[in-house]
C-alpha cells in the first residue's frame, strides 16, 4: 500500500491546494482543479494507498471552509473506495 503524506501547510489558497493534490496524489494532467475533479479522480483510483493528513488546522486556516470541503472529500471517499485509506494526524 502507498503511503502519501499531505501537509496541510501547504494548501494556502485553492490553487495551491489544488495544484499540491495533483502533485502529492498523482493525478492525471486532465484534473479540473475542482472538488468534483478530485472526487472522480479519487473515487475511481483503486491503487491501495493511504493519505495521511498532516497540519489540519493550517489547511483550514488558509481555506477556511474550503479546506474543511477538501477534508469531508477525502474522508467520504475512502468509505466509497476500499482501495483508500485516510488518516488524519492530530496536531502536536
């Protein structure tokens, strides 16, 4: 199973966010930068992998409740996809 790290720090605004999420989660050139985007591109990926959210609170400090979206996004899809495991690090 892949491990990947996302580091909420570095999701500062949507496109930042958007284009790290392409980046870290290896997503096709044709991702919309969107949250739809992210959920088709996510919900139909069956490569086992777990996302470890780290930083939680910057992410939703610099997205306010568009980071807490990205956060019900990631959630709900690892109910839909068994193939994805998401993890949520509590800060320190």
């Amino acid at each position: 199973m892949k491990r990947i790290r996302l580091n909420g720090a570095k999701m500062a605004d949507r496109e930042a966010a958007h284009a790290y999420l392409k980046r870290k989660l290896d997503l096709p050139d044709y991702y919309g930068d969107n949250l739809d985007a992210l959920w088709d591109c996510l919900s139909t990926d069956f490569s086992p992998k777990k996302i470890i959210l780290v930083n939680r609170e910057a992410m939703v400090e610099g997205l306010g409740s568009y980071g807490e979206a990205i956060i019900t996004l990631l959630l709900e899809v690892s109910e839909e996809n068994e193939s994805i495991e998401v993890e949520i690090e509590d800060e320190e």
